[in-house]
C-alpha cells in the first residue's frame, strides 16, 4: 500500500483511479496530474518507481490544490457562514433538510 496524505492507495488499482481516494480529487482531476506527471495511467499502483511517487507526492503536497483537511474546512467554514447570515440555504442546512430544492413531500423524511 502506498500512502499519501493520509491516505492508502490500493495496490492493485490504476493509479488514476486510485488517486480518487483522495478527498478533492475525482477522475478528471486525476488524469490531469497524470498527464501533467508524464506517468502510464494504466499503471497500477504497486508498478509505480520511487521517483513517480516522489513527484506525485511533492505535486499534491505544493500545487494549489485545495484537497483533504483543507478543503473539509472550506466546506464547513462556507455552510457556517449561510447559518450565520440566516440565509434560506443556511436554515435548511440547520434543520438537516434538501438544499437545492428536491422535493420533501416523498423523499428525504428521516
């Protein structure tokens, strides 16, 4: 198993696909820093060479991407602040019920 940020990739995945354990990153995301990286994107992930690891590790870790731990607080930090100003979006937040304006009168009773 490789581990990055806090994350274990499975050994037996392609690197693209596994890149999306990550919280931030999903496919497209993935097959860009593949392709930024020069890396096989059939490449599982235990085929990977140190130096692929090294230079996936570094590109995550310096890029501006907003991924993991920071991009949960973002999130929460964003919800805190439709609460705050009492927003319609922030009510609904508070009571636990659809945001974007799903149906209630079927769906989404607890």
């Amino acid at each position: 198993m490789v581990r990055i940020l806090g994350n274990n990739l499975s050994n037996r995945k392609k690197i693209d696909v596994a890149l999306t354990c990550v919280y931030g990153i999903g496919i497209s995301t993935a097959k860009k820093i593949i392709a930024k990286l020069n890396i096989n994107p059939n490449t599982k992930v235990i085929d990977l060479t140190e130096a692929e690891l090294s230079s996936l590790r570094d590109y995550l870790e310096t890029n501006n991407l907003k991924l993991e731990g920071d991009l949960k607080r973002i999130i929460s930090l964003n919800i805190k602040r439709l609460i705050d100003i009492n927003s319609y979006r922030g009510r609904r937040h508070l009571k636990g019920l659809p945001v974007r304006g799903q149906r209630t009168r079927t769906n989404s009773r607890t």
